[in-house]
C-alpha cells in the first residue's frame, strides 16, 4: 500500500508554475496598489503619492523575489510568493493609513494642539523593512540549493541543518536567554523580549522560532521510533512509557523558564505548542497532545500564584473581566483591582506637571501593579464599529485603538475592511499552512517532512495566538501578527520561512532522477 506521501507525490503537476505564479503575483499587486489609491481618495480626495512610492516600491521587490525564485526554485509552489507579498502589501497599506505624515491629518491634529506621538505608524521604516525581508528571502532561495545536489563546494540544502541539531538549538536558547542579559535586553510593555543593538530594538525570539524548529525536527527524527511506543492505556487514551516523557518535560521546564524570565505568555505558549505539534506529527500519537495540553495549563496555574508574575496575571484578570482596568487599573497585593483612570481622585492628584503617567504613578504609590485594558476594549469597539463589510479603508478611526499599527493592527484591519475582510486575511494564512504542510507529506525525507510541517505550524499558531488575544479568545500576548504588523524582526523572520517552504516545496514538486538506461542488451556467454 503506498504511504500518504507517496500518493500526494503521485497527483502532484511535475512542471513549472512560473506562469501560474506571476498571474497571482500581478493579482496581489493590483490589491494592493487599489488599496493605496482607496485610503488616498477617502482621506485626500486625492490619488495619493504613496501608491508610487510604497505601492511602486513594493510591485519592485516582488518582482526580484519572483524572478529569484523561477531560477532558483522553478517547481516552487505558485501560491506562497503571492499570498506573502499580498498580506505583506496590505499591511503595508494600513501602516501608510495610520501614519499621520500621509495626509492632512498631522496639519489637523496641530491645528487642535494635539500632541503627536513619535511612536506612531512608521510608513517608510515598515518599506526599509519589507525591502530587508524580501533581500532576505533572495537571499536564502539563492544559497540554499536543492537536496539532491550535495557534491557543489559549500553546498547547502535545508537537509543541512540536520548535521547541527544540537548545536542551532543552543543558538535558539541563546537568542532566547539575550532580552534578559543586564544593559541588552529591554522590557516594553510588561515583558522582556528586547534588545538593543544601537538604534534598532530587535526581537530574538523571532529568529529562535525558526532555530526551534530545526532542533526539534532533527531531535524527533532521530527519536521518534521510541516515543512512538504505547506504554500504559487510561481509558481511550494510550499513554507513552515513563522513560519518553523526559524530553516533554525538559521542554516544558524550559518554557517555563522563558514565562517567569520574560514574563511573556505568547512566546511560552508559541514553543510549547510548536514541540506538541512536532511531536504528533512524529509520532501521531494524540497521547502526547493531551499531555501537551495538561503541562501547559498546569504552567499557567503555576504562574498565576507566583507574586512576582504580575503581568502575567493582570493579563489573565484583563480577559477575565477587563472594566475594572480600562483607562487604568491598580492590582493589590490583597488581589482587589482599584480604578486609577482619569475620572478617579487619586488620578487628579497625580496630575501634575512633569509626571508622564499619573494612573501608574498612583498606582505605585499604592503599592500595586499597574495595567491598562483600555488598549483591548478599544480594539473591540474597533472590530464592533466595522461590521461585516467595514467602514471603508481611510474611513474609520482606528488610530484610537493604542499600538493600532502593530499589536492591534488586525482589529484596525477588522473596522475598516470588516468580518468579510479579516476572513480573507485570516484565509491567506490558511493557504500558507495547507501548502506547508501540503510540501511536508509530500517530502521524500523525514527530516524535511517534520522540518516543512513545523515551519507551517509555527506560522499558524503565532496567527491564533494573536488573533485569539486580540479578540478576546484567549489572554492577550504580545506576539506579532506576521506580515502585517509594523516591526522588522517579525518581517524578516518571516520572509525567511516563506524562503524555507518555497525551497522545499520545489524539492518536493519537482521529478525524481531519472534512472540511467541501459546502452545495450546484456549478452551471456557459456563457457561449456
């Protein structure tokens, strides 16, 4: 009987999709190019200049990322460069929207004496970035070559990164272990996941996910026929041996370690759902994802009675029950929440000149932990005011929603695009994790089956996680939503994996070597 693989290998179309690709690439472009032209005509009555700096800019790059990849990678996937650029462009469009130096709304807000903030949307930095990343992306199609081709000088394939398991996952603890090193690391909004590298903040835990990924492929290739075994059945559920729950447990301590460290929810649940995930695909044992699942809520239990993970826990009570902290709430040691919004005495008091935020300096006097939940009830009424078909791009007031261009970007999206625009966004992601995960049955190596369903996985559950936070799902965390939220870390780690799948997607669609014909008949001479 032939395997899954084989079968998807059997149905696959063995030519290129250059042609393919490209239609779906001028598509992408058109969105986006009418995307800037709609956000310049509702706010400026104008055709703005950006459609050709940004939206030209953009048409560019994608073009030397698609000649790249049909000389490098002809059998790739022609849906994967198309769907990237597309949530890229429309990202790109909602920062330029958002960011007051586009349009008369910088004169307007001067004109009222409003403050500006210099930490708002950073249009032309989000294009620095997005040229970065599809360099990236060049870059690492052009270097790494295809499996079979190991005998070129400095030859490098993703099978590769098999050879160094163990040394790429020390690089991922290291980068994970740098936001907590004194005088690197810094810690925005609650949580340590920063560094400093002169005038660039970079975010390591974007890149550590692409290095967790390899380590646990190369781990689980190697272990998997041992984790495999049935140890005692429970019920219906067929429990692994003792021996094999080292490695889980390992895992978890470490992530952990990264929660109370980092005091960042998302990034713990990010590698320990990513582990889980391998793991099933490895072994398919849904044993080992109900143990993934009790670990996990287990840690989370932990860290809501340890006093010093405040944040962790405000981010739980905000969830829970957000009125008590919008515009401002103060958490007790007692565990009472006590309002420090503006409409309270307490904040007046501290109102005074020279005092930046007078909620958190109340709040420190009282000897509590500060949290603000306005940022998540805001970004609701966003998602509230836009309905099923949207305000309109330029036509909402998403600005109110604080960090609207990169925690929140997806509600911003939400009220000017609408329900029936974020399930197309939230489609195109679907699209990138079925085409992983297609390439990953269809891989001729377990390595590379596990490599390419772990990549896909990790880029679906950064989706969820922040989706889920950002709509009230789940806690919210600080993760970013790929490809659209302002930030060059996530950017260029991201064009780094649409790299990686359009590399082993190639491999996996492209016709096998041909075996060498005979020349001639074989003659048998007799001896007698």
């Amino acid at each position: 009987m032939h395997s899954i693989g084989e079968q998807i290998r059997a149905r696959l179309p063995y030519q290129q999709r250059n042609g393919a690709s490209l239609s779906l690439l001028i598509f992408a472009m058109v969105l986006t190019l009418s995307a800037f032209a709609e956000v310049g005509l509702a706010r400026d009555r104008t055709i703005p200049a950006g459609l050709f700096v940004y939206g030209g800019g953009l048409a560019v790059l994608a073009l030397i990322a698609y000649f790249a990849q049909t000389k490098f990678t002809p059998y790739a996937d022609p849906l994967l460069l198309p769907l990237a650029v597309a949530l890229n462009g429309l990202g790109l469009t909602m920062i330029y929207r958002l960011d007051l130096d586009t349009s008369a709304d910088r004169k307007v807000a001067a004109a009222a004496g409003k403050k500006l903030l210099p930490d708002a949307a950073d249009a032309p930095g989000q294009l620095m970035w997005t040229f970065v990343g599809i360099l990236l992306f060049v870059a690492a199609v052009v270097i790494m070559r295809d499996t079979d081709k190991t005998d070129a000088r400095l030859s490098f394939t993703p099978k590769t990164a098999q050879r160094y398991t163990y040394l790429i996952g020390l690089t991922a603890v290291i980068l994970l272990l740098l936001p907590i090193v004194p005088g690197i690391g810094a810690e925005i909004n609650g949580a340590r996941v920063w560094i400093h590298l002169g005038p660039f903040s970079v975010q390591p835990g974007e890149f550590a996910k692409l290095l967790l990924v390899v380590f646990f492929a190369g781990y689980l290739v190697n272990k998997r026929q041992a984790m495999s075994l049935i140890g005692k059945k429970v019920g219906p559920v067929s429990l692994p041996r003792g021996r094999d729950l080292g490695p889980i447990m390992v895992i978890w301590f470490f992530c952990l370690g990264v929660l109370f460290l980092q005091k960042d929810l998302g990034t713990a649940l990010l590698f320990f759902g990513l582990f889980i995930s391998m793991l099933y695909i490895a072994t398919q044992r849904v044993s080992w994802v109900v143990i993934g699942v009790g670990l996990l809520a287990v840690g989370v239990f932990v860290a809501t009675l340890l006093p010093f993970m405040g944040h962790v826990n405000q981010r739980i009570d905000i969830w829970q029950n957000p009125k008590p902290y919008f515009d401002g709430g103060c958490l007790l040691e007692s565990g009472k929440v006590v309002p420090v919004n503006p409409d309270t005495d307490i904040y007046k008091q501290n109102a005074v000149e020279g005092v930046i935020s007078p909620g958190f300096t109340a709040c420190a006097k009282l000897g509590g932990e500060y949290s603000d939940s306005a940022q998540l009830m805001k970004g609701l009424f966003s998602l509230g005011q836009g309905g099923v078909l949207g305000t309109g791009l330029g036509q909402g007031e998403p600005w109110r929603t604080p960090l609207s261009f990169s925690d929140f970007i997806f509600d911003s999206l939400g009220e000017e695009l609408g329900l029936t625009g974020l399930m197309a966004l939230l489609l195109m992601y679907a699209l990138i994790v079925q085409r992983g995960m297609k390439t990953a049955v269809a891989a001729r190596d377990p390595f590379l089956k596990l490599f390419a369903g772990g990549v896909s996985f990790v880029l679906a559950l950064q989706v969820f996680v922040i989706v889920g936070g950002v709509t009230r799902l789940i806690p919210l965390t600080g993760l970013t939503t790929p490809f659209l939220s302002q930030g060059g870390s996530s950017l260029m780690a991201n064009w780094i994996l649409i790299a990686i799948l359009v590399r082993m997607s190639h491999d996996a669609r492209k016709p096998a070597p041909q075996a060498i014909q005979d020349e001639g008949m074989t003659q048998i001479v007799s001896t007698r």
